[in-house]
C-alpha cells in the first residue's frame, strides 16, 4: 500500500486511518539515503511529497514543507535573495529527509538554519524552538513515529548572483569527484571524526569489488553501486565486507549513513 497526502490534513486524516485499523506505516520524502531489504516494507508507505509548501517571509525567514525538493528550496532561496541552503543544491531528495538525517555538505549542516521545527507526533503537531532540539552530524533525535512536516529557516540576506555563484561552485565540485553513473544511495558510509569514509575504503583496497550486481563505485569509493541485477542482500554483504576491511586496515569502526528498513 502506498499513498501520497495531497496537505497536512490529509496526511493527520490517513494517520488516524491507519492506526484504527493497526496498520503500519513508513514514511518516505523522496526515498533516497535508503536501502529496502528484499521482502519490501510491511503496511504503508507515505510519501510526503504532497507537503510542498515554499514561503519566504519577512526578515529572511522561509517556512518550507519536507516534501519541497533540495533543489528547489535553493532556486527559491536564491531567487529571493536568502543565503544559507546553497550547500544542499546537488544533494537530492527532500528537505524533510534533510531534516530528519540532519544533511550536510562543505561544512554546513541543515538544523543548523532551523529556526523552528513542526513535526506530527501521535496525531498532533508540535513546533520546537531550534534551542529544544537535540541533533548531530547526520542525526536528529525524534520520538518514534514522529514525522518530520516542516521548518522555519533563518537565513542571511545576500545578492541573488553572489548565492548563484557559490550554488554553481558546489554542484562543479560535486559533478568531478561523484559523478556516479550507475545507480545507488549516495554516501553510504558516515564519515568517521577526523576521516573520510571514502579515503579509508580506498585504503583497505575495496575500490570497484563486487558481491552479486552490487559494487563499491571505482568512482567514488564511498558509493555502493547497482552494476545491474543486483538485490539488497548483494549491497548489505557488500557493505559488511567493506566495514571488516575498513576495521582490519584502519581500526575504524564504519557506520551506515544509508537507512536500512524492510524486511528481509
């Protein structure tokens, strides 16, 4: 079952739907970072993609819905002058999947803007001021089943050229070093303090081994590609052989960025 609310009332209306029914549910935003075992997901999938809503307000404030796509929060932003989202220009899927992951790229981070965050818990909404939020590199703390709806940014008044000029540089220095051009789930390791996940699968020798159809990229040695035919068994072996290397050759314990839901 898979459904797709068209606003917030209608996403509470499926909630309580579901829950009479005992139903379960997850819920995605665009459905990246994740890696579905091969059984699928039991009950419900939600798309949030329906809670689109882009609205600049006065004194660089931007309240956006978690099913607005990265891409267009930054052409919004820049559009009006708002600096402080360009890092996330490049980084597919939604913004409340870079919310609940807290994404990041070139130093920056997404709760980082969060002036306030809106999410559904037990059916009811509950904003939290950014001060009550308890979040880390690639991490926010939700209560179970809470789902992320929205988010009020506090960003910096810029010249649109200016934010355009920096969005271009990031997209150029991701373009040269991860243009992967076989399908996967983008990083799928968190980079370790003081490290880069890429750099040590590279060193323990990993770059382009395979498991079945699945394959560490000879592009960017943190991306595990489908080469063709490949299930999620192929990528969760993959992904073991790579962190006993990495822990044999470096001592460093790799730890998933890619969520791994679904049954098995």
């Amino acid at each position: 079952l898979f459904i797709e609310p068209a606003d917030l009332a209608d996403l509470q209306d499926a909630l309580a739907i579901l829950r009479k029914e005992e139903i379960p549910y997850f819920v995605v935003g665009g459905g990246y970072n994740l890696l579905v075992r091969d059984a699928g997901i039991r009950g419900c999938v939600i798309s949030l993609r329906g809670l689109d809503g882009l609205k600049p307000q006065p004194d660089g404030r931007l309240e956006v819905g978690a099913g607005v796509a990265n891409g267009m929060l930054c052409r919004v932003a820049a559009e009006n002058c708002l600096a402080g989202v360009e890092f996330l220009c490049g980084i597919p899927g939604s913004f409340g999947g870079a919310l609940a992951m807290n994404a990041g790229a070139h130093g920056c981070e997404t709760l980082q803007r969060v002036e306030t965050l809106t999410t559904l818990r037990d059916g009811e909404l509950v904003v939290r001021e950014a001060a009550e939020l308890s979040f880390g590199y690639r991490y926010l703390k939700l209560y179970p089943g809470e789902i992320v709806v929205s988010a009020r940014l506090c960003l910096e008044e810029a010249e649109r050229q200016v934010i355009e000029a920096r969005m271009a540089g990031y997209l150029a220095m991701r373009g040269g070093s991860q243009r992967v051009t076989f399908p996967s789930a983008g990083s799928f390791f968190k980079n370790p303090p003081g490290g880069q996940a890429w750099s040590l699968i590279d060193q323990a020798g990993l770059r382009g081994v395979s498991v079945g159809g699945a394959q560490v990229s000879e592009v960017h040695a943190n991306f595990l590609v489908n080469r063709g035919g490949a299930c999620a068994t192929d990528f969760l072996a993959l992904a073991a052989l790579v962190k006993v290397r990495v822990l044999e050759t470096s001592g460093v314990e790799l730890e998933e960025e890619v969520r791994v839901v679904g049954e098995g």
